[in-house]
C-alpha cells in the first residue's frame, strides 16, 4: 500500500506526557600537589569540580503539541567537569533547554504538585537543577594537616519523572454536546477550518481560530471537543479536552435541538454544566453566553420560541443563530465581546 510522505502527514495533537529528566552530577574534586623546581614542598593545589547541568524548560509560542516528548521521554543533562591540578576548576556542565508550547504545566508525577505554569513565550523554568562540584584539596589544608589526599565527590544532580500538560491558551471557549455545531461556528468566524461532518466526535483535538472584531480587537476561540454524561471522569473525550476549558475566560454554550427526540435545550444546557462542575467547581462561574444553533432548520425554527422561553424563566438570555445562513451571528458574537468587556474590567 503506497504510504503519504511524512511532510504531507498531519501533526497529532499530544497534550499530556511523562517524561524522566535528570540534571548533570557535580564534577569530582582533584588531590594534587604544587611540583615546582624551587618550591620544595609545594602544597596542595587541587581544583574544584564544575557544577552539572540543569534542565530547563522554556514556552515557545511555534510549538503546539507536546508530540516529540513521546519519542524522546528521557532528558539528561552533562557532569560537571572534574577539578584539576594547579586550583584548576571543573567546567560547568551545559544546561539542556527543553522548549515546549506555550500553555504547558510542569508537574512532579509523584506528587503531582504544579511546579510552574509557562504561559508567556519566552518564560523558563529550571526544573532540575544540577549537582555542586566537590571541593579539591586545596581547601581541606589547615596547620596541623598540611598534606590532604582527599577530595569531594561532587553532589548528585536532581533527577524524577514530569508530567507535562498543555492546556489551550484561548479567551472564548466553545462548549456543547457532541455535533452541536461547535466546529462549523468556529469555522464561520475565524480562519480556522476544522474537519466537519454530521456524526458525533468529529472534533478530536481541540481547534483554535483567531477572531477579528470591531477595528483593531481580536480574540483567540476554541473549539472543545463534545462533552457527554460522564466526560468528567473520562467518558467520551473526557478530561483529556476539559482541561482545556480551565484556560477560558468566557463560555459560548452551543446546543443543538435539530433530533426529533432531541431533549429540551435546557436539559442539555444542564446536563454540559454539570459535567463542567464535577470536573472544576470554578468552571461554573465563568461567564457563558448561551445560544441555539441551527436555526436555519424548520424543526428548531418551530420549537425556538418555546425553548428561549424557558430559559428567560430561569434567567437565562439566550442567542438563536445559524453558521451555515450567518443568520444571528452578529448577535452571538456582540454578546460575546461584551462578555469579554465585562470579564476584563473585573480581572
């Protein structure tokens, strides 16, 4: 079977790892002695060891999977260098720059403590650091012991596994039942252009589309893969794509009742927000804006009217639009940059 080429290959999206990483031990002490022609009991003269390197990782905003790192999962950095003769220190060891996407969480896989959170291109993290060089002869020396013969080991460098996480930088995220529409909607208001079809979990991977509104504002949207009962505790695409959701500062709900047997919007507007809850309680106080997508169809043009009733009684405005017709959209997309206003001028 002929195979693509690897250039023509799309770029999986990875975005979890376990990786083992392991700073560069101190260099070992030197013992020497000073041998010169006139000095006939030269001292002792033995150099430090150089310290070992560290593993640094740094955000670098051209990346966008965690890919490579399933390939590569071990990163050790170089010894420092032995100390030598005449008080000669040890070179340093070089420290390894690990670069990763721009969003990415550094945790301790034993612990699973958050060590740093890069969310600035450019942003570094020493995430272990290396071992101090031993201490030469030289400095062991004192009167009454004039001719040390022992040195320092050098100290070992940090080593443990790491779990990196990214998580999606975007300031809108679009949330909703699987084949409500969220990929078509994203592919109405920005460049992006998801893989759309009329099946549940088209969206495998999170998509990011750049919004242009008013003269010189623009915002960054995201496309979360569908969340079902249960996607919490990993039915579905479950908590691989919630987390995505945590970087957000505004929710566009999108809810689909185009199914003869679809339930009332409100039910599923519920059912989204619970799993949003159980997942992180915080998620819920995030402003959302509400809409109904699929208007252009007679079967939700019919029951629309009903459904936006129920829930003005709970308090709840709601949007109707159409991202094949553009009908609404404008709607939508003002209340979100109001949404958006608002979310600033508290933060």
């Amino acid at each position: 079977m002929h195979q693509a080429p690897l250039f023509l290959l799309p770029m999986k999206f990875v975005d979890e790892v376990k990786i083992f990483v392991q700073a560069g031990h101190g260099g070992r002490g030197c013992v020497s002695f000073r041998r010169e022609k006139y000095v006939p009991r030269g001292g002792p003269d033995g150099g430090d060891g150089g310290k070992g390197g560290d593993i640094v990782f740094q955000a670098d905003r051209h990346l966008s999977t965690l890919l490579d790192f399933r390939y590569r999962p071990h990163h050790l950095a170089p010894k420092g260098g032995n100390g030598e003769g005449s008080n000669r220190t040890g070179r340093n060891g070089e420290d390894i720059v690990i670069s990763v996407p721009v969003g990415t969480v550094v945790k301790n896989a034993a612990t699973m403590e958050i060590m740093a959170d890069l969310v600035e291109d450019g942003q570094r993290f020493i995430a272990a650091r290396g071992g101090i060089g031993g201490k030469g002869n030289s400095h062991f020396a004192t009167s009454t012991h004039r001719t040390p013969r022992f040195a320092q080991d050098g100290m070992p460098g940090e080593e443990f596994w790491i779990i990196l996480e990214l998580k999606l930088l975007a300031d809108v995220g679009i949330i909703g039942k699987p084949n409500a529409g969220k990929s078509t909607f994203i592919s109405r208001v920005s460049a992006a252009r998801p893989k759309i079809a009329a099946y549940p979990f088209t969206t495998l991977t999170p998509n990011l589309g750049v919004v242009a509104y008013g003269r010189h504002q623009s915002f960054v949207i995201a496309d979360i893969p569908g969340l079902i009962a249960g996607a919490h505790a990993g039915a579905g695409m479950g908590v691989q794509f919630l987390k995505h959701v945590e970087r957000t500062s505004i929710l566009l709900h999108i809810i689909d009742i185009s199914e003869d047997n679809s339930p009332r919007a409100s039910r599923l507007h519920d059912e989204v927000n619970r799993e949003l809850g159980l997942f992180n309680a915080g998620l819920l106080a995030k402003p959302q804006v509400v809409a109904i997508g699929k208007i252009d169809l007679p079967a939700v043009r019919e029951r629309l009217k009903k459904e936006i009733d129920i829930f003005r009684e709970k308090g709840i405005e709601v949007s109707a639009f159409s991202a094949v017709t553009g009908e609404g959209m404008e709607t939508v997309m003002n209340r979100i940059a109001l949404a958006m206003e608002r979310a600033s001028a508290t933060c």
